[in-house]
C-alpha cells in the first residue's frame, strides 16, 4: 500500500521538483536514458528494495525504508552533486536505478546499481554502470571509484568484473566486515 508521500501532487511545487530535476545530468547511451528519479519512479525502487531480492543490499526492507533510501540517494545530489540516476531502457521505463552514492558509513562515494527483475539479462545494468564511470572520469573529474559489494552476490562480481574493476584488498581491510570492495580505475576498463 503506497503512502500519500509517494503520489504526484500536481502544481507549483511540482514544477519546482522538476526544473530542480532538470540540472540532475541526463546520460544517454545505445538502449538507455539515465534520468533524475521522479516520485512516480519510487514504485520500481520499492518493487526491488522489498522484495527478497535485495538481500544483498540489506533488505528485504520495509516500504517506508525504501522510501528512506530513495530520498537519501537522491538528496545527495544536493549535497555532493552526484547521486541517483533512473534508468528507463528503450521498452521498460524504470527499469532499475544506477549510483554514484554516499552512504553515511562509506568511506568514499560508490558505483551501485540495481534493477528490476524483468529488466535483468539484457546487459542494462553494465551499459549503465559504463555510462556513469565515463561521466565520473570526463565530467567529474575523478580518478578512483568504490563498489561495495556483498561476496554472495555472484551477479555482481561478474559484473564488477566485466567493468574491469579489481579487488581492493586494503580498502577491504579498512572495512572490516566482508564486504568486498571493488576498485575502478580510470582508463582501466
């Protein structure tokens, strides 16, 4: 059961969430638009954040904590100038989300990404992560980027993986819980 906070209120606030949404970057590639998240775009974050699924990400959480996380990813744009992008492929609008995020206890930003389930098995996921590390190196103007990843997810690793990204076995260390931390490198891949 959805919450008022999650349907769209049409009028002048609304018009100001979307031209605030309009400076978030738009990535295009091939099959994908990586787009500012939009309040209707929550109903595929909670499809994934409540579902077993997402297991490795901490969950399965409860709506209001998909809720939580959601604005969390998204308000970091506001903070740090990076965050959470919708992917919409070509066919399947919101089809699962990519980040360069912050998370409280992290120690740097971090490359994430998760989608839906109809989404997964068509390369989204890597054609995305491809186009947010090009944008961190060119537009952001970074060198190094963290992916926390749980060591169970296999689909991930692979993925990680196929990005080029490396087991950073310090930054492991420094964590201390199991996670392991994948390095991306400019001019890696």
């Amino acid at each position: 059961m959805s919450a008022p906070v999650e349907k769209h209120r049409p009028g002048r606030a609304s018009r100001q969430a979307s031209k605030i949404g309009s400076r978030i970057p738009t990535l295009d590639t091939k099959r994908l638009q990586l787009r500012a998240p939009r309040v209707y775009d929550f109903e595929a974050y909670a499809s994934i954040m409540t579902d077993d699924r997402s297991e490795f990400m901490g969950g399965p959480y409860l709506r209001e904590e998909a809720w939580a996380d959601f604005t969390q990813s998204i308000a970091t744009w506001m903070l740090h100038g990076h965050g959470l992008w919708t992917i919409d492929a070509q066919t399947t609008p919101s089809a699962g989300f990519v980040l360069l995020g912050f998370e409280y206890t992290d120690p740097e930003p971090e490359l994430g990404v998760f989608l839906t389930e109809e989404a997964e098995g068509h390369g989204y996921a890597q054609e995305a992560c491809e186009a947010v590390l090009a944008h961190a190196w060119n537009d952001l103007g970074w060198d190094t980027l963290a992916s926390y990843i749980d060591g169970a997810n296999d689909r991930c690793v692979k993925l990680m993986e196929r990005l080029g990204a490396v087991r950073d076995a310090e930054a492991e260390e420094a964590l201390g819980d199991g996670t392991f931390v994948y390095r991306h490198k400019k001019g890696a891949a």
